[in-house]
C-alpha cells in the first residue's frame, strides 16, 4: 500500500510540474499585461510601463521567469515559499493565503453538504426504485445539473437575499405561504414513506396539518425574529439522532448500542449546562478541543456500553456526539439570532464573505459569516447533489443485483442489514472517486460563483490575475486546486482500502 501511494505520488507530481508549465505559457501569452499604461495619458507613463517590466520580468525569457516561479514554490518545502508578486506588487503568498481560507471554508462545506444529501437521496431512489420518488429525484437532479451557475446564483441573490430581507423584518408568514408550505411536505414525505394508497393520503393530511400548526405556531410567537430553541428540543434532538443512528447502524436488536447513544444524548446534554459559561464567548481553538473532548467521551461511553458489539456502539455513539455538538452550537446561534438582527435589520447581504466592520460579539459574527456564506453554498451544493445522487442511485442499484446481496437475503438477513452492511459499503467505492475530483472541481468552479457574489476568494483572485495577464495569481490558484487534487485522490485511494480489504493485499 505503501509504495502504492509513493507511485502516485510522484506521478502525480510529474503532471503538475507539466499543467503548471503549460498553465504558465498560456497566461503569459493571454494579452498584454501593459495594454491599460499604454492608453494611459500620465506624463509617466514610461516611468511606469518600466517599473512594471522590472516587476513582472517581462524582459526575461518566459522559461527564466517560470524557473524563478518554479525556485519559488520549492522553497516552500525548506521554509522560505515565495509565490511571486503581482504586477501592483503585492505578495500574492499573503493573498493565497487569505483566498485559500475564504474558499476552501466555502467548498468544503458546499462539498459535506452535497455528499451527505446526495448520497442519502441516492440510496433512498435505489431502494424505492421506479417510484414517485425516485422520478421526482430524478427530474430534480437533472435539473439542478442544467441549471446555469451564474442565472442560479443571480436567483438567490434576488430571492434569497434582497425577498428574504425585506420579509424579514416582519417575519410572519403569509397564510398562502403556510398552506403551500405545508402541502409540499405532506406531499414530499408521503412519496419518501410510500405504502398503498390509503397509507399515503393518511400520511400527507396528517402531515399538512401539524406543518400548518406549527408554522401558525410560529407566526403568533413571532419566532423568525425572537427564535428559542431550549435544552429540552436540544436533548429531544439529539436522542432522535441516537436512535435514527441506531436503526441504520444496527437496529434495535441489541439494546446496549442504543442505550450507549441514550447516554451520549443525555451526557452531552447536561455538558451543555457544564460548559454554558465558556460557550458563551468562546474562541475557535476552545469550540475545537471541546469538539475533540465530546469525540472522545462518546466514543468511550460507546466503548463501556458495547459488549459484543462495543465497535458498532462506539462507532453510534461518536455520530450521537457529534451529532448533539452541532445542536448545541444551533442553539447557541438561535438564542443570538435577535441580538444579530439588531445589529444587521437585512441579516443577508449580496456580496462579501462578512460584513465590513461588524461590531457583534463571537456568535453574532459567526452569524454573520454563516448568513454571507448560505447562499454562494447552496449554489454549489445543488449542482454537486445531482451527480452524487445520480451515481449513487446508479452505483447502489448495481450492487443490489450481486449474487452475494442475494445470498445475504437468502440467509434471512434484515433488509438494513442487506443494505448497510452489504450493498452500501460496495457502492461507495466508485463515489469515493467521485468526491475526489469533485471537491477539485468546485474550487474551479467557485470562480463564477465567487464572481456573483463577490466572494474574495481564490476564483476572484485567478479572474483578476488572468485579465491583467499577471501570471503569479494564477499560477497560485492553480498551485492549490492541483494540490487539493492531488490530497484528494490520496485520501481516495486510502478510502478504497479501508471499504474493499483486497485492495490491502
């Protein structure tokens, strides 16, 4: 395995050093990186187009100026990176830096998003094939795989943004709005649940009905500006997330793993009331370790829970752990939600990754942060669900026809079994490739969305530097979507030996 990945890793880094020279003479000879002085009217203008020579090094051969790009991006191996100036002569490592953050905090989490719903929906059509659902997915897919990126993002600015703005600032909700809420829910969760005809009509009134009270709820709380969730619905949540885990991981056959999760709910719960201090101004090293501190006790009253099957209740009682951080921090961000308001009457803005000298305390600038990054995630998370949906479906269905699926049926397995334990396992395979290239791509394609937006990312720094014809900004951002690529399949290959053991051998 070993040598394995040391062979691609140098492959791989001969095809860099290859695109990276081709992506050099391309930039260089895209235009006139002089074009704007030579229009210019200043009485120094030759001063300036002089200035900018010495610069860029437009009096060297290209080869010379790529070998001192080349020398510079070795250094980064011994301590001394250096990645060029622009032609303004700022440092574009200081850039990179900054872009790299802005960027990548968006596609990973566009990408998490795409794989958690895209692959849930997959396997959801695959095992519900031919149904309602599964066309409806399936149009919707290939929707959303149409849609334009820059025509989808102009869309969410305009509804997502400026709409949802000036509605909230009333934040009651309109009774047609209600009723046509609750009536694509009902008419949603009866296709996702299925059963005869009787169980579906059942099923949809009874879910129109409590979504329509529960949203007239809202609206006479005045809850979409003065929001409250509480311990109980955090303790309530996380339960439900303990024994959903519970019934995909290992039903409830054994009742030790659901009891671990119980625990992990509960603990975690009351660890809330532990830590309330500290949460309330915290710092993102502090959210870490405390992060790190929940891992380990879920997994360690997993581990105490277990018996016999102590692998599989550690394994639910990390995802329960995890699972009630993250409803600890909702929480959290509800309960300064109308503090945030005050502070920002129009919480969504069109462009920016934050707002310019926003005085909130840590959680409404997360808030803040959070509202800026909705929408530019959305677009790129739509886009990639289609195809993780697709391939999953794809991938899950021609599993489902193996002769060892069927043996596993055969031998009076449960149908969670068959499809967790047997068939999903062997369907991510191909996925995992899928993810691999994808989370490369997106950064690519973040360039237009970045655009829209305004988001001062990597994809804003490569347009700048390709129109002005300065290749060190575009050589950096094809230094990390080429690295990412790389890390990515590493990671993939390390992902195919963990779900196929032959691989191993």
């Amino acid at each position: 395995m070993l040598k394995f990945i040391l062979r691609r890793l140098g492959i791989s880094a001969l095809i860099l050093w290859l695109a990276s020279i081709l992506i050099f003479v391309l930039t260089i000879n895209s235009g006139d990186p002089l074009a704007d002085l030579r229009e210019s009217n200043a009485q120094n203008r030759d001063q300036l187009i002089a200035a900018r020579i010495a610069t860029m090094g437009l009096d060297k051969p290209w080869h010379e100026r790529y070998l001192e790009w080349l020398t510079g991006v070795g250094g980064c191996f011994t301590g001394s990176c250096d990645l060029g100036t622009t032609m303004n002569g700022s440092n574009v490592l200081d850039l990179t830096t900054q872009a790299a953050a802005s960027t990548l905090r968006l596609v990973t989490l566009a990408t998490l998003l795409a794989i958690v719903v895209g692959v849930a929906l997959g396997m959801l059509t695959a095992i519900r094939q031919y149904s309602g659902f599964d066309y409806a997915v399936t149009f919707m897919s290939f929707l959303f795989f149409s849609l334009p990126v820059f025509w989808a993002a102009v869309l969410l600015k305009e509804y997502g943004a400026i709409r949802f703005n000036d509605w909230i600032a009333g934040g009651q909700a309109a009774p047609a709005a209600i009723l046509l809420l609750a009536a694509v829910v009902a008419v949603v969760l009866a296709a996702l649940l299925g059963g005869t005809q009787r169980r579906r009509l059942v099923t949809g009134a009874a879910t129109f009905v409590f979504v329509g009270i529960v949203l007239f709820v809202l609206n006479v709380l005045d809850w979409y500006r003065s929001p409250v969730f509480g311990l109980g619905l955090v303790l309530l949540t996380a339960l439900g997330a303990g024994v959903l885990t519970t019934a995909l991981v290992t039903g409830f056959g054994n009742r030790r793993v659901l009891y671990a999760a119980a625990t992990t709910a509960v603990v975690g719960t009351l660890s809330y009331l532990l830590f309330i201090d500290l949460l309330l101004e915290p710092t993102w090293l502090l959210l870490a370790g405390l992060f790190v501190l929940a891992v380990v006790v879920s997994v360690a009253i997993g581990a105490a829970w277990g018996g016999y099957a102590r692998k599989q209740a550690m394994l639910v009682s990390g995802i329960t752990g995890v699972v009630t951080s993250l409803v600890i921090v909702f929480d959290i961000l509800v309960a300064h939600w109308s503090g945030f308001l005050a502070l920002k009457p129009r919480p969504i803005s069109t462009i920016g990754s934050q707002t310019p000298n926003f005085t909130g305390d840590f959680w409404e600038s997360v808030l803040d942060m959070g509202a800026q990054i909705v929408l530019p995630t959305v677009v790129l998370t739509l886009i990639s669900i289609a195809s993780y949906s697709r391939y999953t479906r794809s991938s899950m269905l021609e599993v489902m026809n193996q002769d060892y699926v069927r043996t596993a049926r055969s031998k009076g397995l449960s149908e969670r079994a068959v499809i967790t334990k047997h068939a999903f396992r062997n369907a991510l395979i191909p996925i995992t490739t899928i993810v691999a290239f994808d989370f490369a791509g997106l950064i690519g394609g973040a360039v237009i969305t970045e655009r829209v937006f305004g988001w001062k990312g990597m994809g804003a720094m490569f347009a700048d530097g390709l129109h002005h014809v300065d290749p060190a900004p575009v050589m950096a951002f094809f230094l990390v979507t080429g690295t990412a690529a790389v890390v990515m399949n590493m990671l993939a290959d390390i992902a195919y030996a963990f779900l196929d053991p032959r691989i191993r051998r």
